[in-house]
C-alpha cells in the first residue's frame, strides 16, 4: 500500500512540476538576473523604409512626423513614399513638408492603389 501512495504522490509532483514548477523557477530565475543593457553598434546597416501611400492626405503627415521620430542615424536610412496615383493632395503635401536635409525621397508608382488587383 505504501508503494501505490508513494507512486502517487511522486506522479502528483511531477504533474505539477511540468504544469506549475518550471515556470515559477524561469520566473524566478529571470528576477535575479542581472540587467544588461545592449551595446550600440559600432557601425548600422543601411536601412531602407518603404511606405506605400493612396489617398493618404489626411494622414501622411502624421506618418511623416513618426518617421521622423526614428532613433536611427539619418545616415544609414532611406525613406521611400510610393504614391500609387493619389487623387487628393497626397504628393504635395509630402513634397511642401519634406525637408532637403532629410534622406526622404517621394516616389510616383505607374500601378494605382497600394496593392495591384490581378
């Protein structure tokens, strides 16, 4: 009898381990791992941002002013704007906004919409 009691209860422990203890001891072990903040590159990859845009003038320069934020050397990015032949003032927004020390560039695609329909 002692021997199906003792089976029990190491079966109960080792259930609950896998459902339970294991990741109470991950948690517990990332709590008491000390915090390494990453190191800064010596040197970025070049970074190409491409954003496709339709009729977006309500919206665009909202985009604009975000990508603007990126905490990324000017340098190594590259920001596209395909417009895919915006009716309203899309284009001329962009272009009145951007400035020339900003690596933006402003792209009129052939194809209408963001997506071609096939």
């Amino acid at each position: 009898m002692w021997l199906l009691i003792f089976l029990f209860l190491l079966v109960t422990v080792i259930i609950s381990w896998a459902c339970f203890g294991y990741f109470i001891f991950i948690w517990l072990k990332g709590l008491l791992r000390q915090k390494r903040i990453p190191a800064v590159p010596d040197s970025f990859p070049r970074l190409s941002l491409v954003i496709p845009c339709f009729n977006e003038g309500k919206n665009i320069l909202a985009k604009l002013e975000n990508v603007r934020g990126l905490a990324y050397p000017k340098e190594f990015l590259e920001v596209l704007f395909a417009d895919g032949g915006s009716s309203d003032d899309t284009v001329g927004l962009l272009a009145d906004a951007v400035r020339p020390d900003e690596p933006f560039k402003i792209m009129q695609c052939p194809e209408a919409g963001k997506i071609k329909s096939f």
